[in-house]
C-alpha cells in the first residue's frame, strides 16, 4: 500500500496551541482554557493536546462579530 502524499497545491495549515492562540486572539491563556472547557471556541484534540486551527478561529471571530449599534 503506498504511502499518502501531500500534493503540490495543499494549503499549509496554520495550526497553534492554546498559548500560541491566547497571543493570537491577545488574551490570556487562561481565557483560552476556559472557552475550550465551555466549548466556546472550535478547537481539535490530538491525541490528548489542544490544538486550534487558526484558519478556523478567522472564520469564529467573523461569525462572532457584532456590529455597532448606529
């Protein structure tokens, strides 16, 4: 059986832990901790680590955004 193989146009994906993802949304780590125990953000275990796909967490802000009131 051959091996899978990763084709020339596949997107690299941007992939952080949980302290790396606090930096990103610049809040704490903690804050972090706390939306993925309340599944408030999109998150993906591997194995038995957090990980966040920052592609996804683009699309969460987006979706989350509330607009100003006029």
């Amino acid at each position: 059986m051959a091996a899978a193989s990763i084709t020339p146009k596949a997107k690299a994906r941007r992939i952080a832990d949980r302290a790396e993802t606090a930096e990103y949304l610049r809040t704490s780590d903690r804050h972090v901790r706390h939306l993925v125990e309340t599944r408030g953000i999109p998150f993906v275990r591997v194995g038995r680590k957090i990980r966040f796909d920052l592609d996804v967490i683009d699309a969460w802000l987006d979706a989350n955004t509330t607009e100003a009131a006029s």
